[in-house]
C-alpha cells in the first residue's frame, strides 16, 4: 500500500474558527518514530479556539494538540517500535542526557525543547518554532507531524510507551492529561488505602474528574467537595460505574457549612490529602486551614482561572502544621507503567466510561471546542480516520 502524499492537520487560524491544512506526509529518521493517529484529546486546547492562547509548545496555526494515542507505521532502525505497534505518546521530547529525561519526569521538560537549557515555563518561554516547524520536524526534515489532531504524528521514540494488545484506544488516552496526571499527583501524595482525600473544585474538569477514579482505585476514602450540579453528578456516576461505594461523599461548595461536613466525614480532625482545582486563593487558605496536621496539599493547574494565587503566612500557615506543598502539571514517563496496569481494570474502564462525554471524528471539531468551552462537559475525544465502524470517511473541507 503506498503512503498518502499529505497529512491532514488541524489549525485555529483566528479565534472560533477551525480549520484544516494539508501538509506534506511526514518524513521519519531514525530515533523517531511515525503514528497514524487514533484518537487525540481535548485539554485545554478550547484556550486557543476562544481566546488564541496557547502554551509554549502549542501554535494555533502550526497545528493543535498534544494528547494522542496510535499505531506505529514507520520505526527506521528501532530495536523497540515495529510498525503495528499500540502507543502512548507523550507531548514532548526525549534526549537522553538532560535531567528530566535521565530521571522520567515529563517530557515537556526535556531540555532539548529549548535547545538545551532549562525546559520552558509559562515564565521562560523558548523559541520553540523555527519557521514554523516543531524539533521534532526539524530533525526529521519533515514539514509536518508535531501535533495530535492530525492524520499522522512525528515522535521520539522516548515519548513513546508501548501499549498491551489488549487495551482499547479509547481508554488509552486516559494515560495523559486526565488518569495520568491524577496518578502522578497522587503519587506525589503518596495517597494511600484509608486516606481521606478531599477533592476541591472543578478546574479543568479532565483533571478533577479523573482524581476519584484514581483515589477509589487507590482504596482512599474520597470526598469530592463540588461546586455545581454538572460536578456533582459526574462524580455520582462515577461511584455508580464502580459498582457502588461507600468510601465516596460529595459536599456541596455552595452549602456556606461545607467545610463544616468535610470535618464531620474526617472524625474532626480534618483530610489527609486535599487536591485543589481552582487555584483560587481564598479557597486555598480555607484548604490550608481543613488539612489535618501534617497533611498534603496538593495544588492541580487551572488554566481557565487568570487570577491565580497563593498567598499564606509561611510560619502559621505551614511550618506550624507541617504542612507539605505541591504540585504538578504532567505525567512522568517513571509512572507509566503503573498508569497502564490500572487504565487495563475493568472497573477503571467503567468510571472512564463516564468521563468521556464526547466522541467526534476530527473533522467535526468545531463542534468538540465549542462544546469544551462551555465547561459542562467531561472528556472530549477526536478521531481523525472517523469514529470505529466508520474510518476511511473523511469529510474534511
């Protein structure tokens, strides 16, 4: 069969407009890896529909995404990838030498993204782009394949973790920014069977919604302190696809007792693990004085909140407590195999079930961001070939 001669690329030229670019095929060298794209995921990619923001890595007319799972056409020489292999890709890069790689931490912080340097921050910004092209694209002397919402997708291959057989796409993608990144945190937490971990806010729904999936997993007992209806209800369905449970609570945000009922659920003394997801500051120091002494708080990105901040008197508010401050905002490619084993449980599968909310095929993602940005929503999942039972029938303008 012969190689397409493009690669279909989706790209936000102006605020709420979609739309599609045909790139040449990519080109693929050894040490990277080619994939045909299955499914990418929406995080916070609507920033860029509504707004033109993006991260450091990201560019609304270079193509969008990062969140991909697919199948390997292409591994010149590689000792690991053969073509037919299941992976996870991570949004990144991987040399080898700098110290996140040497280490598994994120991907998004090898030092090769920034020619070497400190991986960049939303406060060091590297040039990321030369002419429009990503790293991975410059390496590979290719004029297309950085991103997930394509056909095909350029990688290094220590982005790359292969996936078992037997575990669908659909619940593969969970790996990155959702069960991933709520695995890594907590095990950041060190959670463990019998913590009380309060889960506060909604944030980045993908995010906050994949916390009690991987808490219950953990044998925690969770209590998931909502602040709508739409929040609530998730995490309801959630206990439900698991088969019923008792180590799972919601308290209402908007109940001005809430904090009043985290205390009662806790024998008083207050959450061992609190997660926050609405970088909000006085919500923050309510948190700071509800954990228990010598207790974690764990602080989860929220993008779609533009006054973050954390203030908090460093004696009362943390040496006085013990308290232990922390967070993140990626997945370590250490913890990937743990991620993999759990997103194989069927009752994992089960509660994912419920936070994918939406299934489009990628020519209809107009649709999926517009439905991401009204934030009532769970997961969003774009399939570039079509949705399964209907690939082949693309309809892109």
């Amino acid at each position: 069969m012969n190689a397409p001669v493009t690669n279909t690329v989706l790209t936000v030229p102006e605020p709420r407009k979609v739309a599609f670019a045909k790139r040449p095929y990519p080109r693929v060298k050894p040490g990277s890896v080619l994939v045909k794209t299955e499914i990418a995921a929406l995080c916070v990619d609507d920033r860029m529909y509504t707004d033109h923001v993006h991260e450091w890595f990201d560019h609304p007319l270079h193509c969008v995404g990062h969140e991909g799972v697919g199948t390997v056409v292409e591994a010149p020489e590689s000792q690991v990838f053969r073509p037919g292999d299941k992976v996870l890709l991570s949004h990144g890069a991987y040399c080898g030498r700098c110290f996140a790689c040497r280490n598994g931490l994120s991907q998004a912080h090898c030092a090769s993204l920034s020619g070497g340097e400190r991986a960049g921050t939303s406060t060091t910004v590297p040039e990321f782009f030369v002419d429009g092209l990503a790293p991975v694209e410059r390496k590979n002397d290719s004029q297309s394949g950085w991103a997930a919402m394509a056909e095909y997708r350029l990688a290094d291959e220590g982005i790359c973790t292969l996936l078992p057989d037997d575990l669908d796409f659909r619940y593969a993608i969970a790996a990155e920014c959702s069960i991933g990144m709520a695995y890594c945190a907590q095990e950041f937490m060190e959670v463990k069977a019998g913590d009380y971990l309060l889960l506060v806010g909604s944030g980045q729904r993908q995010f906050s919604l994949s916390h009690p999936i991987v808490g219950l997993f953990r044998g925690a007992r969770v209590i998931a302190a909502a602040p709508d209806d739409f929040q609530a209800e998730k995490v309801r369905k959630i206990g439900e696809a698991r088969g019923g449970t008792p180590d799972l609570h919601i308290v209402d945000m908007r109940d001005p007792n809430w904090t009043q009922q985290v205390l009662d659920l806790t024998d008083g003394v207050g959450p061992d693990k609190i997660a926050d997801f609405t970088s909000d500051r006085e919500t923050l120091n309510t948190e700071i004085d509800l954990v228990r002494h010598d207790g974690v708080l764990y602080i989860q990105e929220n993008l779609r909140n533009k006054h973050r901040e954390l203030r908090i008197d460093p004696y009362a508010g943390i040496a006085e407590k013990n308290l232990k401050i922390m967070g993140t905002i990626d997945s370590r490619r250490i913890d990937r195999p743990g991620i993999i084993r759990m997103l194989r449980n069927k009752e994992v599968q089960r509660m994912w079930d419920v936070v994918v909310t939406h299934e489009f095929p990628m020519w209809e993602a107009e649709q999926a961001f517009q439905i991401s940005a009204t934030q009532q929503c769970g997961k969003i999942l774009l399939y570039p070939h079509g949705l399964p039972g209907q690939e082949g029938e693309q309809a892109y303008g």
